[in-house]
C-alpha cells in the first residue's frame, strides 16, 4: 500500500486531498444562497399553493429547459450590454442556472440506465468467462498509453492463485 498521508499537530492523521472534489472550493456560499433565495420565492404557483422545493426533479422535458434558457440568456445579454429587463441581473443569472441545472440532471438521469446497463453486461461477462471478459475490457499492451507492466496476465493472475 502506497498511500500518502497527512499528519497534524495533533497527531491525527488523513489520506491527501489529490485526487479528490472540492466541492467548497469549486462552489460559491454566495451564489448558492443567492440561487436559494430565488428558488425559494420562485416556489408558489399561480393558485397560491407552493410546490415542493425538489419538484422540478421529478422531470422537465429538455426542450422545456432550452426554450426557457435561451429566455433568459438572451436577458443576460441584454443586461450585459447595458439594457435593462423586468427581471433584473440577478434573477436572470439564477434563472438561466435553474435551467442549465435541471438540463443538466435531466441528462445524467437519463445515462444512469445506459452505464448500469454496461456495469451488469460486464458484471455477468465476468461471471461466464473471466478470463475473456478481462480481455475484452483490458487493453492489450501495444494499445496502452504506459510502458509500465500491468501485473500479472488474466491467466498468470488464475495459475497463480493465492498470492497476496
């Protein structure tokens, strides 16, 4: 194990961050509470009752979101260029985010299904036949980006058996 970890004054110790998200360096607290307020108010519909504040996760077609955002860019651009709209600065840049955030998970939902479906194809492959399933999904080694050795071979790792 190679593992590079850090050590504090206390004594307490962490794996690094390399390699990790960062998700409170890549998002701002003042954009995010901004986009909240914006939903928040955004919430009640034209009856007076207010919807539920993940409803728009229940889905939204994407020509929907297209044909709003480009709504809202188009203000954007307005308000970029010195042209005031109803909506103002604000409102508009939250706008198009609402639309770009639920196109966005619109899209990823609809690939979930497609990489579950590969994950259990392989999944089953492996099962039947393990050694051309690693074949089949393994680069030989003229084809890979590095000359560093791959371990041993699917058949090497099988004759072999218990090594640790």
């Amino acid at each position: 194990m190679n593992a590079q970890v850090r050590t504090f004054d206390s004594g307490a110790t962490r794996n690094l961050d390399a390699g990790k998200l960062d998700f409170e360096g890549f998002l701002s607290p003042l954009v995010l509470e901004r986009y909240a307020q914006y939903m928040h108010k955004h919430r009640e519909q034209a009856d007076g009752t207010l919807r539920d504040s993940d409803n728009w996760q229940k889905g939204i077609p994407l020509p929907v979101y297209m044909k709003s955002g480009w709504r809202h860019f188009f203000d954007w651009w307005k308000e970029h260029r010195g042209l005031d709209t109803e909506a103002g600065i604000e409102d508009t840049l939250c706008a198009l985010l609402f639309n770009i955030s639920g196109y966005l998970h619109e899209y990823l939902k609809a690939q979930a299904p497609a990489v579950e479906q590969r994950l259990t194809a392989f999944a089953a492959a492996v099962y039947a036949d393990p050694i051309a399933a690693i074949h089949a999904h393994v680069p030989p080694y003229a084809e890979r980006d590095s000359d560093e050795p791959m371990g041993l071979t699917a058949g090497e790792a099988i004759t072999a058996g218990g090594t640790d």
